[in-house]
C-alpha cells in the first residue's frame, strides 16, 4: 500500500542528499535512517563481542597481509 504524505521542500533536499545512488528511493533512504536508530540485536551483540574477542587475541589479518597473500 503506498501512502502519499506532504514534506517541505528542505526535507525533499535532504532525503535527496542522503540517497547513496540516484535511483535510490525515499523509502530506501528513510528505512536506512530508522535502522541506525534501532537498537542491535541480540545476535549482533554477540557477533560484535565475538569479533572483539578475536581481534584482541590477535586473529586478524591486516589489509596488507591480505593484499600479499593474494598478489594483489
């Protein structure tokens, strides 16, 4: 169901300078803008301290190391 709503032309500027591409939609850029306002998930939690974890412990390559091993 598609809804129209009214915003100033200010907000339509805004919206326009925070799509990553053109063909971008508002509802695109909108939803990415509630997601950074919502909480992690449980899951990303932990994911997030398990990758802590890791790097602390140093099981981690640096982009270097990566690019040499890849000939890059």
């Amino acid at each position: 169901m598609a809804t129209t709503i009214q915003v100033s032309q200010e907000l339509v500027q805004e919206l326009k300078n925070r799509k990553m591409f053109d063909n971008e939609s508002y509802e695109a850029v909108i939803w990415d803008l509630i997601e950074d306002t919502m909480e992690l998930s449980e899951e990303t939690k932990r994911d997030l301290e398990e990758s802590r974890a890791e790097i602390k412990a140093g099981k981690f390559y640096t982009l270097s190391q990566v690019k040499k091993k890849l000939n890059l």
